[in-house]
C-alpha cells in the first residue's frame, strides 16, 4: 500500500489534533441545545473521521449512516438524492451531517435538500476536507477540518477503487495509479 503513496499531506499526529479541536468546536457550538442531537454520516468515506469525531463529543446522540445516491432528473437538468441507509427520525432533532470531503458542494446540498424534508429543528455540517472547487456558491458546511489543494486524496476512509481506506494518513497517490483506473468516490 505505501508504494502507492506519492506523498503524506496531513500526518496521524495532525489530523488527531485537529478532529479533536473540531469536537470542541462542535460541542461549543451545541452546548445549550443538550441531547437530541443525531449525527448522519455519509459513507462510507466519513466512518473513520466520524469514529474519531464522536468519542470526543461529550453528549447523548444518535448515528445514522447513510448512503447518497444522486440522480438526474430524466426529463430535466434538475438534480436529486435518495439516502438509503437506517435514518432515525430526524423530526425536531439537531442534526449534524458528516462528510469526508466538499468539492464541488453538490453531494451536501443534496443530502441538506433531502433532510429538511425531515424537519429537523437545525441542520449543520461538518466535512473533515474542504477543496477550492467549492467556489463561490454559498458554503453549505459549518465545520471544516482542513482545507486542501485541489488533489485527489485517500486514506484516513478515504478511497480509490474502493481502496487506501486503512491508510492512517491523508495521502496523494501516484499519479499514474489515477490514470489506470476511473475515479472512484
Ligand atoms: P462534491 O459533490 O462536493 O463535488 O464531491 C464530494 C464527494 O466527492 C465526496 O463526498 C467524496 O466522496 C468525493 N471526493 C471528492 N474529492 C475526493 C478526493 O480527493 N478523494 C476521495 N477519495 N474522494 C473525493
Ligand atoms: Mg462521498
């Protein structure tokens, strides 16, 4: 696995640090709202971070991993998303949804579109990686952990081809990897 890495972008000592500063940012921005809060986490990029993440929040929540499956619209250009996974109820609840990585901000507003259908009371976001695509639409996270060039990374949940997800760092892979195979989310 490690012959594959071109380079180490973020080490295990910083992303530790920063996902625990980003719990305490968290817990702040939480800490008169109490219990009630269910986080939703996209897979499966998100389960490691989220793993991490909610060791270090100091109150009662729920976990509902999700899976986001987008679509366009047959007859149009508009754009959906289906979440399939075991959502609990989201009616009335502070709901934090984790991703692992915002590029474009098209899979978040997705997913925000369909939860507040659910009405939840609030809806925030955390991502764990932001990248400059994002642009200049209206940011969609509330939380971000770090932000990157606009590479493609992995590790740390974050794969290629369905693979590096055990890679205890975020790394850029070789690029002649990218090129063999389709890019994979
Ligand atoms: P967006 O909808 O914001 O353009 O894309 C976000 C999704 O693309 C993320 O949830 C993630 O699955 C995938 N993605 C974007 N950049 C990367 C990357 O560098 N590495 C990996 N493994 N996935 C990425
Ligand atoms: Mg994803």
């Amino acid at each position: 696995m490690h012959e594959d890495i071109l380079r180490v972008l973020i080490d295990e000592a910083t992303i530790r640090r920063r996902v625990s500063e980003m719990a305490r940012e968290i817990a702040a921005a939480y800490a008169e709202t109490g219990d009630g809060i269910t986080i939703v986490p996209l897979m499966t990029g998100s389960i490691i971070f989220v793993a991490d993440l909610v060791r270090q929040l100091p109150f009662k929540l729920r976990i509902g991993l999700v899976t986001v499956s987008s679509y366009y619209g047959r007859s149009t250009t508009s754009q959906g998303a289906t979440l399939q996974g075991v959502l609990p109820s989201l009616s009335g609840q502070n709901v934090l949804v984790v991703d692992d990585v915002l590029d474009s901000g098209v899979t978040l507003r997705l997913v925000q579109n369909v939860i507040r259908q659910a009405n939840p009371r609030d809806l925030k976001t955390a991502v764990l990686l932001r990248k400059p695509g994002a642009g200049p639409l209206p940011e969609p996270v509330d939380f971000v952990g770090f932000d990157i060039p606009n590479e493609f990374v992995v590790g740390y949940g974050l794969d290629f081809d369905g693979l590096y997800r055990n890679l205890p760092q975020i790394a850029v892979l070789r690029p002649e990897l990218l090129t063999k195979n389709a890019m994979a989310c």
